[in-house]
C-alpha cells in the first residue's frame, strides 16, 4: 500500500486537454462528523440515509463502520487485512474487499469471509445484484497484465479469464457498469477496460492511474485519478474527455455522482471538488484537517446527505486514524 500511496502523489501526470483548476468556495457546508483512531477509512457506500458503511483499517486489520441514521459504531468484521472498498445492495447485502485476497459478506447478522482464490490486492467491486458481483484489483507496481478481475456471489468468487492478459495493467482500482455501457474497469496508465459481451481496452491520454469512477447512468460516466495533479475524465457513450485538470495539488481518488446532481471528486490535502450540472467545478475546503490529509472516497444517501472519508493514510504502516465529513 505504501508504494501505491507514494506513486499517487509524488509523481507527474501528463494528461491531454487544457487544465482547468476549480475555484476556492469557502461557503461550502462541509463537517466532521465521526473520528477514528483505530484506522484509515478507504471507502464510504450506503443503501440509505438510516443504513451507511465506511471501511478501512489499519496495516494488518481490516475496520467496518456502520451509521444507522443516529450514531456511527464499529461492527466486528474479523478482517485481518486493510479493506478498500464496501459497496451492496440492501442492508442485509453487503460486501468489502481488502489486501491479500480478502472479501467479506454481510448477511444483516455479521460478517463472514468469502473464498476468493487470489492472494492479490483488491480494490474495487459493483453490482447490477448481489448475485452477480465484479471485484477487481491487482499488483501494485508490480508488472502489466497482473491486474485481476474476479465474479461471483457470497458463496465464491472465480478469476475472469476471458480475456487476454495483454490487456491487462498492473492494477486496476475501480468497477461499475450500466445496461448500455456494461461493465467498466479503471487501473494504472489510464487504462480502461469495458465489457459489453466481449472486452476492449480504450487507453485515456494520461500516463497516471485512474483510481475511481461513478456514473448517472447509461453514457454518463466519470473516472478520476492522477499522481501529482488530479484529473477527471467523462464517458458520454462514445469517448472520453478531460473535463477537469487540476494544476495544482495531487491526485483525486473517489468520485461519486447521481441522475440531476453534482459530481463530487476527493483526494491528498483533504480536497473536495463539486461540479454541479452545467457549471464549472467548485473547490471546498475540507474543515479542520491539514495538508497531510487524504479523503480517498465520497457518496450520497440521496437524501441531501454526501460523505466523504478519508484520514492519515500517508503515515502507512504506521498507525493510521480515520474522519468521516459529511455536507447536509
């Protein structure tokens, strides 16, 4: 994680397009609301106001968060590994996935581990169902084609191959599909991976990763990432466009959007950036916390509430704690 976590944010990025660096909005009514000192959090999802996951944890120890509309409390998860995301389909559907292979399903009673036959880093996963889940990940800077993507349900999951490993990267981070657009994957070099019966690669002009990306719906997609300036790329159906190029500070990592509202994007030194439909993107500031902090992913409960979490994931493999913001 280290090494992922250094490449993310000291490094150059080249990306096409002219950069486009969002205004100071000093107006913004973002928070903290819940503070941890047992861990990072790495990713934020919930199925409704009353019913919100955040996950995260520490080198060795996976941590799960869970906020029933009232008070956010920690569930015994049993992980022995960092996870890195949490996403499902209900309150009594819910799965994380972490470091060395590990996944998790939450039955509505507890968590139980699920088999998933890789050993590797895994980063992202989605869903039309939970019967039909897509976890991806990889090695990080480890050698092009070791990227996995793995299918299944709470009983299992099995490696992807038909594909062919040429187009594979290192790493990819992020999953999310739609009927039209089917299934898309984001990873190192700016990579992109979509399957719609049969897999194609589209390379977006960028050199750096591509750590995160949401859509609205059907031809409405954004991705985001970069190492040393951030960027965000959208998907209209036929191609990508850069549509936001930061030229300064680093990378963004989590995005989140729904059908109507804004595009909110997150990333190093506790930025967050807001694109509402039709207006040019809007810095906030993310109170009280300093330079040295990440927020790594963000969600709406559709309610008016977004989230976005986050904490001092640059002191790894020291101990890490975690922050959750949130914006009524």
């Amino acid at each position: 994680m280290r090494n992922l976590l250094i490449s993310m944010s000291f490094f150059s990025l080249a990306c096409g397009g002219a950069p486009v660096s969002p205004a100071a909005d000093e107006g913004a009514t973002w928070g903290v609301e819940h503070t941890v000192a047992s861990g990072a959090l790495l990713s934020v999802w919930g199925s409704g106001p009353d019913d919100v996951w955040a996950a995260g944890g520490q080198a060795n120890r996976g941590l799960i968060l869970h906020f029933d509309g009232t008070e956010w409390r920690e569930m015994a998860s049993g992980a022995t590994s960092l996870l890195w995301w949490v996403y499902g389909f209900g309150r009594d559907d819910v799965y994380a996935v972490g470091e060395r292979g590990y996944v998790a399903h939450y039955d509505g009673r507890a968590w139980s581990q699920v088999p998933t036959g890789t050993d590797k880093t895994l980063y992202g996963l989605w869903g039309a169902e939970g019967g039909d889940v897509w976890i991806v990940g990889g090695v990080p800077n480890g050698q092009p084609g070791d990227a996995v993507i793995l299918r299944g349900n709470a009983d299992g999951f099995h490696e992807v191959t038909d594909l062919p490993a040429a187009l594979l990267p290192e790493t990819l981070f992020k999953i999310y599909g739609t009927p039209r657009d089917g299934i898309v994957a984001v990873g190192d070099g700016g990579v992109v991976l979509r399957y719609d019966g049969a897999w194609k690669r589209h390379d977006v002009p960028m050199d750096g990763p591509l750590i995160s990306l949401w859509g609205r719906g059907d031809g409405d997609l954004y991705a985001v990432g970069g190492n040393a300036f951030g960027v965000m790329f959208h998907y209209d159906g036929q191609q990508w466009s850069e549509v936001l190029g930061m030229e300064s500070g680093p990378g963004l990592f989590g995005v989140y959007t729904s059908p109507g509202e804004s595009v909110f994007a997150v990333g190093a030194g506790a930025r967050v950036v807001e694109m509402k439909p039709g207006s040019a993107p809007v810095e906030h500031v993310a109170p009280d916390m300093d330079s040295t902090s990440v927020l790594h992913s963000v969600w709406g409960d559709g309610q008016g509430a977004v989230y976005a979490v986050g904490g001092s994931l640059f002191a790894y493999p020291a101990p890490m704690d975690g922050v959750v913001l949130v914006r009524r």
